[in-house]
C-alpha cells in the first residue's frame, strides 16, 4: 500500500494515536505513508486536516485511514463526519470503555518491535543518538553540517533531555549549545553556531524555576541566584530575538511537547514520513 496514507490526529502530540496506530498496522505486510498532525485543538485546525485527508483521497483514491485521539466531541465530530477517511477514534472505541471499567486513567504502552537487525529507522536512531551525545553542552562543533537541529538556551534550560529525546524518539541528530555571560557581554551567539543559525531552536525558561533548578546543583551560588537567573533569562531571550531564532519556555511543557514543537517548526518532514 505505498500509495495509502495513515494519519495520526491528535490534540496532543499525537504519540499515543502513532504507537497505538502503528501496532495495529503492524500487523499488515504493508507500508503506507505516515503523516502525523499533532496539536489539532480548535475548530479551524480541524477543518484543515480534513482538507488534507480529503486531498489525499482525491490523489489516491481510496480512503486514508485515520487514527484519532480526539477529546473535544466538536473536533472530533468534524474530522470524523466532513472527512472522507476511515476515521478510528482510539479514545472511545477502546481507552474510554477500559478506564470506566478499570476506574483509573491509562497510560500504557502498546507496541510490537520489528527485527532491529534489519531496521534503517533503528540504526539511525543510534546514530543520532551518539551525535547528539558528542555534541551536548558544547562539547564539540565537529559535524554541526550535519545536526538537524541546534538547541540554544542558558544553562539548565532542558536543551539536554530534549536533545536526547529527539534523537532517541525521531532520530534527530540534535546538538545543544549553553548561552553564556561571556556572549551575553559580546551580544552575539557563539561563532561556532554563525553558520547554522537557520537550525538553531531556543529554550527559555522562567527565571524562578531557573534558580529551583539550579540551586538544587549548586545550592546558594551566584549561578543559582534569582538575580543572576533573571538576568541571564532575559538576555537569552533578547539574543535569540536579535538573532531571529524560534524559541517556547519549558517552564510548563513535557519533554513531549517541546520536541514535536521543534519538529514542526524546524523539521515538519520528520511528522511525515
């Protein structure tokens, strides 16, 4: 089924309707293409995914399948009545009806693991895990060519888990470089990033939460002082305005989030694929 497409609709990152999905795809000598549409949370957002999955049936002519996890009955009534897909409402037909069984929330996991030996996917993911763990915290500027993405930020700012996350989940060759007093005082980013600007992606975070963080590293130094976290938040965030790098504060978004947030900024082919 090279000429089928699946999609993953969701309100949320759409993780859950892609594992779950893939699992029962799975099943099937089959490989349709995959497109991923996260953060579908509003009723024009809904509308353009129609017209994405309709477009895809007039190209194809057959019906794109759809898995969705969809809690506003608004939103999932449109992408489930207007579209011409085959339409899986994973939350009512199967989460739903096992919580008020089970009287507790799910979060599990359903997946079945292909021979890793044969897989590319696989492999590159090991790649780009290695990759970003050599260039974490600036450690190297070997082969930045090559990242997909650059996360810049002060220091404790969650450039590091969500470098590992892309890699480990996406296989997103993700450096990460610290902004610090020395380039806030030059006013520039470090040089070594001059030349891949259009790849950087910035995380900031609030000062309060900054300095939580990192007393809990170095309790009562002037790294971790609330002064010095607001001063350094806020000369990030003018750094990468000056520069006109893309940035969201982590201070209340998962790992999850941040990640697919980049993805569709930066590498919108990486939610198609």
């Amino acid at each position: 089924m090279p000429n089928r497409t699946v999609f993953f609709v969701s309100d949320g990152t759409g993780i859950t309707a892609e594992t779950f999905g893939n699992s029962i795809l799975s099943q099937f000598a089959a490989k349709p293409r995959h497109v991923r549409r996260p953060f579908i949370d509003t009723v024009d957002k809904a509308h353009q995914v129609v017209r994405e999955i309709d477009h895809a049936a007039a190209i194809e002519g057959k019906k794109p399948i759809v898995f969705a996890t969809l809690v506003d009955a608004e939103i999932l009534g449109i992408v489930k009545e207007q579209s011409k897909g085959l339409v899986l409402d994973m939350f009512n037909t199967f989460i739903e009806p096992l919580e008020a069984e089970f009287g507790m929330t799910s979060n599990h996991r359903i997946g079945r693991f292909s021979d890793i030996s044969k897989s590319q996917e696989y492999n590159d993911r090991i790649e780009a895990i290695n990759f970003s763990l050599e260039h974490d915290d600036g450690q190297s500027a070997k082969n930045l060519a090559q990242a997909d993405v650059i996360l810049v930020g002060v220091s404790r700012s969650g450039k590091t888990p969500t470098s590992l996350y892309l890699a480990m989940q996406h296989g997103i060759k993700a450096a990460n470089y610290p902004l610090v007093p020395e380039d806030f005082e030059r006013g520039q980013l470090p040089s070594t990033l001059a030349p891949f600007k259009t790849k950087c992606f910035g995380l900031t975070i609030d000062p309060e939460r900054l300095a939580q963080i990192r007393n809990e590293r170095r309790p009562n130094s002037v790294y971790a002082s609330l002064d010095n976290c607001r001063h350094e938040v806020r000369e990030g965030e003018s750094m990468m305005r000056r520069h006109g790098i893309a940035w969201l504060s982590s201070t209340h978004k998962s790992i999850e989030e941040i990640a697919t947030t980049i993805l569709r900024d930066l590498r919108p082919d990486r939610l198609m694929y």
